[in-house]
C-alpha cells in the first residue's frame, strides 16, 4: 500500500516514486512533480494514492538519486511557507521563559494568555470556528531546503535553531478551494535569541530557511505521532529529545488551525502552494543548548520511514540594501 511520495532528481531530470508500506520506492511513469500529479488528480476526482498507485512502476532505489522537498513548484513565488506557535500541549513552557522576565512578576505573558486561549477553544466541538492561533509568515518556497542540504541562517542572525514539527501541504484548486495533498516532516529553523529579545521580533526571527523530509504522507495524519530530534556535532549526539505531535498532543485541532490560515481570500489563490508548520513543544534552545555551524539537526518520527536530516551552515555577509528612489 502507498503511503507517502518523494521526489527526486537523476542529473537534469526529474521524477516522483511512490513509497509502500515496507520502505520500497516505485517511480511513477511519466510524473515529473508532485504538483503535477496533484493536479492530476483534482482533474479527475481521484485520490493522489489510488493515481499513484495506477501509475507506479520500476523499483527506484533511493540511495541513487538527489532527494528533493516533497512539494515545490516552478514558479517559488507561488509556495507560501507559514506557520502557527504554541500549538501543542506544552509549547507555552519554552515561551514563557523566554518573556517572563519582562512582565511582572505572577502575571500571564501573553504567550502563556494565547496558549490557554487554544487549550480552552482551539478544539470546537460545533461547526463554529474555533480559538484562532499564533501565525507567523516564513517565506516562499525558495526557503525550503532539500534534504541533506545546508540550513543556512542569515549572516546577521543571532542563533539557529532547530524546530521538530509536521507541516500540512496544500494546492488550491481552480474553484479556490484548498486541498490538503499530504503532511512532511520538517525542521521549521529559527532565530530564538532574536525571538527572546523582544517577543515583536517574532516575525524577524522565523524569516529564515526551512527543511522538509523528502516524504509527503498521504491520507491522514495519526493523532498520535512520536518522534525524536536531536543534534550532532563531529558525528556524536549532542543533544537527544523526544517530541510529540499530532492531534492527541496539540491543544488545536487541524481543522482549525486551517480554517484560521485559509479564512483569509489571499491564501486561496487557485493554483498556489502552502506549506504550513504546525508546531512545536521541544526545542533544544529551551534547554539552554546552544548550536554552532557545522551541526547536524537530524528529527525523524512515525509513521514517516527517512529523516530530516540538515547542518546548520552561516550564509556569507551579503551587501546591505540600498533603497533608491525612481
């Protein structure tokens, strides 16, 4: 049975396989994206894994091949990577500590308001919309890196950091309805110094690259999903934690946290890309552990079979920007 999809690249040509339950790839006969079989299959009403299914031939062996992201599409502009914070059971613990030294003593921060807010209400039990979330804007789809990839932060940044976290995938189709393709493990990256400094400086600190594993699961996502993250340095773990995802482990529903993104007209543009991160409780940062360049951030977690696996690299002191006037 197929239960995720990767796309690859073999020299300048590129390619989709279909992944079965037992880790064996297929490659999908005359599929060149995973968009363009999403397409395909919004055209003729068919489930991505029953068209993947039809289409699956050879045995492809992974090893062989240059693993992409499991989404993109060619023009990147059209890739909106968000994402929504203190989402899980726990998230508000790491936050708070970051903040609690600028409120006064015994009062709630507002992370700590916002995450209550989601435990009370971000799981509505009628059709009504529920609690809406923290949303942050990453970047298009030039950010996403592939797997094994540097994840660079800016030369002008303060820390990198990992963040374990399932991300939804989605196509709006040509009515403007948003359609959920898949979900990919992925490293959501960010400048948590910068975030701790002042909590306005949020939005600074998720403009960065982000990581996806080269799979993106069909059907639907386990409410309960396990994993571990953890950071090498020299080949030896440096930092190891467990983390929890999933429905049972979030104070938000799917549902809603896509209602909130999807509410606005602008994020359902036919033909347009999202890839939104959903959160995250673990952070190594929270810890008190520090990266440096040249880690490895490696997170893995079932029911996905490969890794993400990225170094954290500094990217090279560009020139500043210089505004002219026309």
């Amino acid at each position: 049975m197929i239960r995720s999809l990767i796309q690859f690249a073999e020299g300048d040509l590129r390619g989709v396989a279909a992944l079965d339950d037992d880790g064996r790839a297929r490659r999908l006969e005359n599929v060149p994206s995973t968009l363009r079989l999403a397409q395909w299959a919004i055209t003729s009403n068919a489930s991505l894994a029953s068209l993947a299914e039809q289409l699956a031939r050879d045995p492809i062996d992974l090893d062989e091949v240059r693993l992409l992201p499991p989404i993109d599409h060619p023009d990147a502009a059209h890739v909106l990577v968000s994402g929504t914070g203190l989402t899980h059971l726990g998230s508000a613990e790491g936050r708070d500590k970051m903040h609690r030294d600028a409120e006064a003593k015994g009062a709630l921060t507002d992370s700590m308001k916002m995450f209550l807010m989601g435990v009370e209400g971000g799981k509505p039990q009628t059709a009504e919309p529920g609690a809406q979330p923290e949303w942050f804007y990453k970047g298009d789809g030039q950010i996403l890196v592939a797997p094994g990839e540097p994840l660079e932060m800016p030369s002008f940044a303060l820390d990198g950091g990992e963040e374990p976290e399932i991300a939804g995938i989605y196509l709006v189709d040509p009515e403007g309805q948003p359609v959920r393709i898949g979900f990919a493990l992925g490293n959501e990256f960010s400048d948590h110094v910068t975030e701790r400094g002042n909590y306005l400086w949020l939005a600074h600190s998720k403009l960065r690259a982000a990581a996806l594993g080269p799979e993106l699961l069909l059907g639907a996502l386990p409410a309960d999903v396990r994993g571990t993250s953890r950071i090498l340095r020299s080949g030896e773990v440096v930092w190891e934690k467990p983390f929890l995802s999933g429905e049972a482990n979030m104070s938000h529903s799917l549902d809603n946290l896509e209602h909130h993104h999807f509410k606005y007209a602008g994020f359902r543009r036919p033909g347009d890309v999202h890839v939104h991160f959903f959160g995250t409780a673990t952070l190594s940062f929270s810890d008190g552990f520090r990266t440096e360049e040249g880690d490895v951030f490696e997170i893995e977690a079932k029911p996905f079979i490969l890794p993400v696996r990225n170094p954290l690299a500094r990217a090279a002191a560009a020139p500043s920007a210089k505004v002219r006037s026309l």
